[in-house]
C-alpha cells in the first residue's frame, strides 16, 4: 500500500505536468472536496437501506473512485496548506477520545456535551 506521502507525491506530479497549480487556491479546492463530497451521497440519496446495500454491491467500484476523489482533494489541500495530514489526523482522534470517552460514548450517537 502507498503511503500517505507517496499518494500525496503522486497527485502533485499529475496536477504540475497538466499546469493545474494555478487554479488550485484554498478556496476553490474546498468547494472542489465538498463537490466531489457530494458525488459520494448522489449514490444514497433516496435509497433505503435495502436499496442501498444492493447498490453497493452493483456499484462499489464507482463509490470508491468518488471516495478516492475525495481523498485526492484531501491530500492535495493538505499540501498545499502545508498541513501534516496524518498528523492532524491523530491529534483530533486525541480530542475526540477525550470527548467521547467508552464508558459514556459507547453505544450512543449523543454529541459529546450531552453526554
């Protein structure tokens, strides 16, 4: 499996070699994540679950080519924000352990500060 880096790597040598830099500003790359997001839900929308796991049987493949965009833009604004990604990562997962600790978040949807 590539590492995050070597993922990151690859996705600057294609955007520099097609000269796509220069479009590829904070804002205009989070409203491209947030599309590419919403491309992901188009696959669920209206569909119960019933529906839902027979579509992802059919069509896992597109499902994850959405996912894998997504991801693209998540690497690509990590780097040009500077932002270690897999750093960052970490440290909310600390937070979060601290927010939803097992023994009262366990089991629950409760948002942390009804918990």
């Amino acid at each position: 499996m590539d590492s995050v880096k070597e993922l990151t790597k690859k996705i600057i040598t294609f955007r520099d070699a097609r000269d796509w830099k220069q479009f590829h500003n904070p804002k205009d790359s989070a409203i491209s994540l947030v599309l590419e997001a919403g491309e992901v839900l188009e696959h669920f929308q209206w569909k119960n679950k019933e529906e839902m796991e027979e579509y992802v049987k059919t069509y896992k493949e597109h499902i994850g080519e959405e996912l894998a965009d997504v991801l693209s833009w998540i690497l690509l604004m990590s780097y040009d924000l500077d932002i270690d990604i897999v750093d960052a990562l970490e440290k909310k997962y600390k937070k979060n352990e601290d927010k939803y600790p097992v023994e009262k978040a366990k089991g629950k949807h409760t948002k942390y500060n009804k918990l």
